[in-house]
C-alpha cells in the first residue's frame, strides 16, 4: 500500500506540471484538457449573481413573492367581494339610489323646419330611493340556490389554499432536485477527476514508452466522456437554478449556494391510515361531493319550480323626487296609485305543452335528475382513482425504500472494488477497462442512490399532495433539511 501511495503522490505531481504545461502550449485544432473545463467555468461565472440559500428561505419567499401566489391573493378577494353580494342579497333587501332624467337641451346646432315638440333646456327627471320587494317565503326555492352559492365559494376559498399548499409542495420538490443536481456534478467532477488523473499519467508514461497505445487511447476516450458528463450535469444545475428563481421571483440567472441537504426517512403513515385520510381532504374527493350537494339542490329545485307553489313577499316600494322647470315634488308608493306597504302572494308559474322542455316540463326535470345521478357516479370513480393513486405512490415509496438499503450496501463494495483496481491497475496488475468499469459503475451507483432518495421524497409529496395534506401526521417535510456543515 505504501507503494502505491508512493505512485500516487508522483502520479499527482506530473498531473500538476502537465496542467501548467497544457495551458501554456496549447493549439487551436486540439483540445485542452483541464486547462478547458476550466475556461468553460471561469466564462460562465463572469457576471453572476450568487445567492445561499437553505430549505425555509425558498418557502417563506416563494409563499411572499411568487407571481402565481399574488394572483392568488387577489382571486380570493374577487371570491370574497362576489360572496358579500350573494349573501346580501339573499338576507337583506335590496335598497338602491336611482337617478333618471329625459334629454335636456344643451345647444341648438342647426334649427330645423319643425320645432312643435321641442326639447327642454332645463333638468327634468326623477331621483329614488327604492326599497323593492323582500321574499318572506318561496318554500325554500331561493335558499336552496343561496346554499350552492355558498358551498361553491367555500370549495373555491379552499381551492385557493390547495394551490398555496402545492405551490409549497413544489418549492420543497424544486429544492432538493437543485440539490440532486448538484450531487450529481459533484459525482461527474469525482469521475472526470479520476479520468484525468490516469489520462495524464498515461499520458507521461507513452512518452517515455512505459504503457500501451491502447491504454493511453483509452484513458483519453475516458476522460473526454467524463468531460462531457460533466458538462451535462452543470447544465442541468444551470437550468435548476432558473426554476428555483422563477419559484421565488427572484433574478434571472441567479445561481444558488444550497445551505441543506436531504435527509432520508421512512415514511411512517400506513397505507390503510393514508386511504382514510384521503377519503375526507383529497381534492378530487371535496370537489366531487360539492357537486353531489348542489346537484342534490338543483334537482329539489326543479321539482318544486314545476308545482304552482305561490310567493309571498313584502312590497317595500320606493320614495321618488321628481323634478322639472315647473315641478318639485316627493311621493312615495308601493305601486300604481297605492302607498300601502302589503305582505302580497303571487303564483308564477308555466308548463309547457310541446316544445322546450316536453309536456309539463318533464325534459327539464328529468335532466336535472340525470344531473345528480352524473354526480354520485363521478363520486365514485373519482373515489377509486383516489384509491388506486395513493396505493401506486405508496408502493413506490415502499419499493424506494427497499432499493435505498440494497444502494447502501452496494456503494461501499463497489468503492472498495474501486479502491483496490486502482491500486493494481498502478501496479500493471489488471487491464485499463476494468479500471473504467469499476469507476463508471461506482460514478452511476452513487448517483443511483442519490436520485432514488430524491425520487423517494417526490414520491412521499405527491402522496401528501394525493391525500390532501401539507404533511403526513406527526411528521414535516421542512424538517427533511439538514445543515452542510462548511
């Protein structure tokens, strides 16, 4: 072993002075080798606007500043503003100012050849303060149509607190697959590293004619693959952290120093436990069962606008002033010729005969019926696929879970593996392509491992997502977050 640190402190020292040597003598036809990974990353980091960042600041200011999550914001209040108009309408009658005038005369442009009805150059109109009519009864029929007014609303308000909570969902998501991103070129670095490292001492050995063509050939074609992995995984980081900005809203091209990392954990929520969640706040499930309720509504409805049911109602009337060049005057009434405020019943109502809607409206009726069927069923296939999904996403974190221990003990056999070949191939006891295997299988493992724990989070969210949580009970996603230490 002594030996072979021996070679490797050597080995390093060649790999130092060829770098030098490389950037000093170099041609435009020929490719550089670390001299030209290098310049890549020196002109990509000009003008760049680094930023740290940890799990808690992309939520708080995704939350605060996300362009989507403003639109949100003023959503609810149109839904709000919307709502206070149904319910004043339904509890409170309907008391308005109106102010109508004929045309009045401003100007005369061209007088013409008849002028018997001419138009009044003064103001001539009425002013009212009109109370209208206050339903006191209608067996039900408007309170039914209040009640999905306002079921509506409330599904809609929490619709808006869906998006919020997917919008966290996908914060924490874009997180850790910045993270992942970043393992990975930390992973494709450790191999380009260790590529280069044997490219270049073959690179010495040729000369002095210590090694084989094929070997040298090899170690070339090896380290300028790892190049162009490694240059695959910084574009993926790059392309990372432009969603990560769009996210927050911060600036395009801001490029992210990650404070955290990713904890792995078992999840701890049981399958039958997550189906009976899911059955009370899976979206899907609530907007399903609001449509059943107002279904239900409309068909009720229906039938009881199809009997002659009558109204009674409060006839509140109005206080008009009227005024004109010879009038100034203030009347109030309930009606034509009457000031009397009366509690009044009226029957409206039409069957039809042929046409629109069949005889005595049977069509009609018979389609708000079919309507709430439509809805009890679409209940219960959005309930099975609710079903099907989170037991899908709950195998899948389970099998996850089996492949990250199996990782576990595969990336110390392979890097001892690694280790060891490493050493022989130093030492010319084994071939160069053994040495390639071992480090690419190594390289790919270990990066195997790494997108399955971040595949085994994505898959935990969108079980939480499917269910209809922020988090799983007793459990948190933001506490998944463990500090680099520097």
């Amino acid at each position: 072993m002594n030996g072979f640190i021996k070679k490797t402190v050597l080995a390093q020292s060649i790999l130092a002075i060829s770098m030098t040597s490389s950037i000093a003598q170099t041609t435009p036809k020929q490719l550089r080798t670390d001299a030209y990974v290098q310049s890549i990353d020196q002109s990509s980091q000009s003008n760049t606007n680094y930023k740290a960042l940890n799990l808690n600041d992309v939520i708080e200011q995704g939350l605060r500043s996300n362009q989507e999550q403003e639109i949100r914001k003023y959503q609810g209040e149109i839904l709000d503003l919307s709502w206070k108009d149904s319910w004043e309408e339904f509890w409170i009658p309907q008391v308005s100012i109106s102010l109508d005038t004929n045309e009045q005369r401003l100007g005369t442009l061209v007088n013409g050849s008849s002028t018997t009805n001419k138009r009044s150059s003064t103001p001539d109109g009425t002013l009212s303060l009109n109370f209208g009519d206050y339903t006191i009864f209608n067996w039900g029929k408007d309170y039914l149509q209040y009640l999905n007014t306002k079921e509506t609303y409330k599904r809609s308000k929490d619709v808006l607190k869906e998006r919020s909570r997917d919008l966290k969902h996908d914060l924490i998501q874009n997180y850790f697959k910045l993270y992942f991103y970043q393992e990975v070129e930390r992973l494709k670095r450790d191999q380009l590293r260790h590529a280069s490292f044997i490219y270049r001492l073959n690179r010495e050995k040729i000369s002095l004619k210590k090694t084989t063509k094929e070997d040298y050939y090899l170690s070339r074609a090896e380290y300028l693959r790892a190049q162009n992995e490694y240059h695959d995984a910084k574009n993926n980081v790059q392309i990372q952290n432009e969603q990560i900005a769009k996210l927050i809203n911060d600036e395009v091209g801001t490029k992210y120093l990650l404070r955290d990392s990713l904890k792995y954990k078992l999840i701890s929520t049981s399958l039958s436990e997550a189906i009976k969640l899911a059955k009370k706040t899976n979206p899907s499930s609530l907007n399903a069962q609001v449509g059943v309720e107002n279904a239900k509504r409309s068909y009720e409805l229906a039938l009881k606008e199809n009997l002659p049911l009558p109204k009674i109602s409060l006839k509140l009337g109005a206080y008009d002033y009227r005024f004109n060049s010879s009038t100034n005057s203030t009347h109030y009434s309930t009606g034509p010729g009457n000031s009397d405020i009366d509690i009044v019943a009226s029957i409206n109502a039409t069957w039809s005969i042929t046409g629109k809607g069949g005889l005595f409206n049977d069509r009609a009726t018979r389609s708000s019926m079919l309507e709430k069927h439509i809805a009890f069923s679409r209940k219960g296939l959005v309930n099975r696929e609710v079903e099907a999904d989170i037991k899908a996403r709950y195998f899948t974190v389970t099998s996850l879970q089996n492949q990250i221990n199996i990782l576990d003990a595969r990336i110390p056999t392979l890097q001892k593996t690694f280790d060891t070949i490493l050493e022989n191939y130093m030492n010319k006891k084994t071939r160069y392509i053994n040495f390639k295997n071992t480090l690419i299988e190594l390289t790919e493992t270990q990066i195997l491992m790494e997108q399955t724990k971040y595949i085994h989070l994505v898959n935990k969210i969108e079980l939480a997502r499917t269910i209809g949580l922020e988090d799983f009970p007793g459990e948190n996603f933001e506490n998944l977050a463990v500090k680099i230490k520097e």
